[in-house]
C-alpha cells in the first residue's frame, strides 16, 4: 500500500481530529499529496494539498481557518489537523498523489481530483453530537 489514511473516527461539533497519510517514501519525496473528501450522495471535495519539493500548501474555501496541513518527511506522513468540526465535515476522507513529480500547489486546481492519479483508502470523519 502506497498510500493510507488513517485517524478518523466521531467527534463532537466544536471537536478536533487528526488524519495521517502514511506514504512510500518515493511518494513523498516526489509528489504533491492532497486531501479529498466524499460525503454520501455529494461529489467529490478538494481540501488541501502539500507539495513535496518545498512545502508550499493550498487550502480550499472549506478548510482556510479550521484545517492544517503539513508533512513530516522523515516519517513520510502528511497530516490534516481539522479542528472546528462542524456536522458538515463529515465525510470519507482520503489522499491521494499528484500526477506530476514536484507538484506545485497553488491554486484551486491544485485540488482538483483530476490533478492527482493514485488514491489511497480512506478514513471516515463523522461528527456528530
């Protein structure tokens, strides 16, 4: 498996969680990674995305303020501090790598789904009171 997330579960509104993507080394150290998220019956949505070469980040309207993320290249893991939860969050999260190697994000298009090609399994965010 190249790419897994993982530390999702039920949070209370107001809560906070935070998800690791667990990446091949040859995928961190080459590629962008970003977050998605698809709640049942709504389309896919970009969160946020993470280049590899120089860290620069990109937020979507939905995560600027309450989401982080960020990238620990030792351990070849990007997180996404959520806090703020809000019952609209909830969703199946999941990452995925971009296409090209040293992805730049910037941009809303940098988290569009057709921006990126390996997608990891997801881990699903529920919150609720």
């Amino acid at each position: 498996v190249q790419l897994q997330a993982s530390g999702g579960g039920l949070v209370q509104p107001g809560g906070s969680l935070r998800l690791s993507c667990a990446a091949s080394r040859f995928i961190a150290d080459n590629y962008a990674i970003a977050w998605f998220r698809q709640a049942p019956g709504k389309e896919r949505e970009g969160v946020s995305c993470i280049s590899n070469n120089d860290d620069s980040t990109f937020y979507t309207d939905l995560a600027k303020g309450r989401f982080t993320i960020s990238r620990d290249k030792g351990k070849n893991i990007v997180y996404l501090q959520m806090n703020d939860l809000k019952p609209e969050d909830t969703a199946n999260y999941y990452c995925a790598k971009s296409t090209y190697t040293n992805y730049y994000c910037s941009g809303y298009g940098s988290t569009l789904g057709g921006e990126y090609d390996y997608w990891g399994q997801g881990t699903q965010v529920t919150v609720s009171s």
